[in-house]
C-alpha cells in the first residue's frame, strides 16, 4: 500500500520531533506543524490521512483543531495527546470525535497502535457506507430467474469463476442483467463480504470519471475542495463493477489497463502510488472486437478484460423462462405498489411469449409493473401491455410452414423481427446478429423483387 501521512500537531519542539521519528520509523509520511493555524492550513492543503493533535496550546487548542479537521475531511481520524492532569478534557475530544486519546509521555509503540487503529476505523468507516447499500440489496444469485438450460449453464459459469481473482467481462444486450451476474459472482466468491462497488462508465464525462474511479487530491481541479477516495480505492479487497466499459475515453483506457496491470495508480492531481487488491467485472452491450478495430477501444486493455467472458443469452432465446419471470415480476409489484393482482390470462401469456423483448427482462419487468398498477382487474389481459407486438396469427412470420425456401424464411424472420422492434432497424439488427447495413441491403433486395420493404 502507499505510504499514508500523518500531520503531527504540537507546540512543544521535543515532542513534535518524537513523534515524527516515531512515525517516519513506523513507515508513514509525516508533517509537523507548532501550532493549530499552520496545522490546518497543512492538512486544507494535503488533506492527511490522520492527524494527532496536543490538547493544550494557544491560541487554537487540540478541541477545536478536532472540529475543524471534521468539518474540513469528515473520515479523517484525530489522535489527541494529553498529560495526566487532562483525561477529563481527553474523553471530551472522544465524546467530540477523536478516535483516541494517548497520554504522556508514551513509548514510540503507544503512539503507533493508535495511529494503526486510526487509520483502520476510516477504512472501516468507508467500507461500511458501501456495505449498508449492500444489506438492503437482494441476494443476486436468487434474483436470477429461469430454470431452462440457458439459465443452468450461466449459473454453473458463474460458481466456477466466483471464488477467483480472475478479470470477467460480462457480455449481454441492454436489459439482460448484466450486473445481477456481477453480484452473483462477488457475492458467491471469497470476497464476498467486502465491497462491491460500481461505475457507470457511460454516464460520466472522462475527466468525471477518471476521478471517480481514482479519486483526486485537494485542488487536483476546480471544486476539488477535500481528497476524495476513488472506487477502485473503495474497492479494496472487493470487486469494481465497470459497466458498459465500451464507453470510457480512449485517453483514460491507458490509465485503466496500468491499474488492472500493474493494480495501483495515483490519485487525480497527486503523486503517491495507491496499491489495491481489487477484482475487476466489466460488462458491456456493444462488440469490442468492432471498437478495437475502429481504433476507439485499445486492444491490449480488451486482453486484460477478456480473460473470462461470459454471455448473457437474450430473453427471445430463453423464453421457456417467461412464464417464472412474468410470476416473479408480478409478484414483487404487487408487493411494491400495494396491489393484489391474481394473475395472467391465457390469451395474456401467448401474447407476452411471442413478444420478441427487445428490451429483455428489464422491458419485461417494466412491463409488469406498468400492468399491475394501472390494471383495474384481477387478471391481466393482452390489452394492459401496448408492446407494439404483432397479434397473435396476424403477425407475418405466422405464415411460415414446411417446404418454404430459406430465401423466404429469412425475410419472414427480417420481417418479424421489424415487427417485434417496432420497425427500429438498429434493433432489429442487433436481434438478428446481423449489421444495419446488412440488413438495409436486405430490404432494399425485398423491394426491388417487389416484395415489402419495410
């Protein structure tokens, strides 16, 4: 790990310097100041990882140099120092904040469990703001619903690779549930009691986002007012979720392969190396193979990535597991939004199983939601989901049947597929595995010979 700084705060010459050796000795990076004013200007400026502060000095005393560092870096830890006639006001600095109290005269041991302990309860402290969002998250692995043989295979990939180190990309169109699988690999691993923190890499501008994945220094840039700890950091002995990692800047992917190579990197505007053991699960919905190519994805970052991909099937693909999702979703809606609906009719069920969802299971489950709360009736109907889906027997791939040519099953599938994406090429596309360009040729093909075109 990088070596943490101390500020030493004290109006006495002989102690300050006692400190400091005893805490250069110990391994850390140390400031001294003589009095409270230099001594927060200092930590304003570097923005120390703990202080340990005299109690008694003027005309600032170690109480009120306590209330400013809290006001200033609410995480950092203060250690006070006291001689024996001041306990009373020593556990007045504990009742106020400090982490500890130490008495003088001490040994160089003393001073260096309480700065160990210091430094432990902020990293605790950190940990645990992640760790509450946690608790009220549900277990992943039985958030992901299905039985069928898709379903099966993605969970035996992902006991098999939970309990390792290992780089997993995570590969699904939009709505697949590309993070549930992330959690379930976090939270069926060894590190599953530490933190799992995530970065929408495609929510954020690049210089935004280099400074929440790596944090920044006081003044590192305008409204940089404190230090700020970066996810990676945050992640420490967990695992980092990149989501849609297609999306980050191609300048900031040569800082992201040195971190997940070499696992370190300095903070935005500082200079001190930062050491981590953080996991690293990227998802994406786009083929990096196309952005590597297209010069817009570095192609060595894409190795470091891809050292297990898992691909997440579409819900067309799986549609065995419709009917447990539609139940699944209903019945956390009616929990949610105080409803009691019974259920599906049987014309609702065929409906939603020729759907094509090209949202996947996040459009399904919106789809529910919308059903249940705007539904006046016990069972749901064909009519509470305005899918843009063909009608059952009206569609037109409902015409294919034995003996047609594969020249016009494709363009019953093309057509279909249009159909199902409300004519949204790009989309349709995507569901055929095909690029819009070759499926803009295709329709262009269909009108000629005199056919639709879509």
């Amino acid at each position: 790990m990088a070596k943490h700084c101390i500020l030493v705060i004290d109006d006495e010459a002989l102690m300050r310097e006692y400190v400091e050796e005893a805490m250069t000795r110990a391994g850390y990076r140390v400031d001294t100041a003589s009095n409270g004013a230099d001594g927060l200007r200092l930590f304003e400026a570097r923005g120390h990882d703990a202080v340990i502060t005299d109690l008694k000095m003027t005309p600032m005393d170690g109480l009120e140099v306590l209330g400013r560092v809290q006001e200033i870096q609410s995480e950092t830890k203060v250690i006070v120092m006291t001689g024996y006639g001041t306990v009373e006001t020593a556990v007045t600095a504990l009742k106020a904040g400090a982490s500890d109290y130490i008495l003088k005269p001490f040994t160089p041991d003393a001073i260096e469990l309480a700065v160990s302990r210091a430094l432990e309860q902020a990293r605790l402290a950190r940990e645990n703001r992640f760790l509450r969002e946690e608790l009220n998250t549900p277990d992943a692995a039985r958030s992901m619903v299905g039985d069928g043989r898709a379903m099966a295979a993605l969970h035996e990939q992902i006991a098999k690779v939970a309990d390792s180190r290992a780089t997993v990309l995570i590969r699904g169109e939009s709505g697949t549930g590309k993070e549930l699988v992330a959690r379930a690999i976090h939270q069926g691993g060894r590190r599953r009691d530490k933190p799992f923190i995530k970065v929408n890499c495609a929510a954020l501008s690049a210089g935004i986002l280099e400074s929440e994945l790596f944090g920044h220094e006081r003044g590192a840039f305008t409204g940089a007012h404190t230090r700020k700890i970066g996810r990676f950091e945050l992640a420490d002995g967990g695992s980092l979720l990149l989501d849609e990692v297609s999306e980050i800047n191609v300048e900031l992917q040569a800082k992201l392969l040195r971190a997940l190579q070499e696992r370190e990197f300095e903070r935005v505007g500082g200079t001190d190396t930062i050491q981590v053991n953080t996991r690293i699960l990227a998802t994406t919905n786009r083929p990096l193979e196309r952005a590597v190519e297209e010069g817009k994805f570095r192609e060595d970052l894409f190795f470091r990535l891809n050292v297990i991909t898992i691909h997440l099937p579409p819900l067309r693909e799986r549609r065995e597991d419709i009917p447990r999702l539609l139940e699944h979703f209903l019945h956390r809606s009616n929990r949610d939004n105080g409803r009691q609906v019974a259920g599906f009719t049987t014309e609702a069920l065929e409906y939603l199983q020729a759907y094509g969802w090209p949202g996947n299971v996040r459009e399904l489950q919106n789809a529910v939601e919308r059903a249940v709360v705007l539904a006046g009736e016990d069972m749901l109907k064909p009519e509470h989901f305005p899918l843009n889906a063909p009608s059952l027997g009206a569609s037109r791939n409902a015409g294919i049947r034995p003996g047609l040519t594969v020249g016009e099953m494709e363009k019953k599938l093309i057509f279909a597929t249009l159909d199902a994406c409300a004519q949204n090429r790009t989309r349709a596309a995507e569901m055929l595995g095909i690029s819009v360009r070759t499926l803009r040729n295709k329709l262009k093909e269909y009108r000629e010979a005199g056919g639709e075109g879509g």
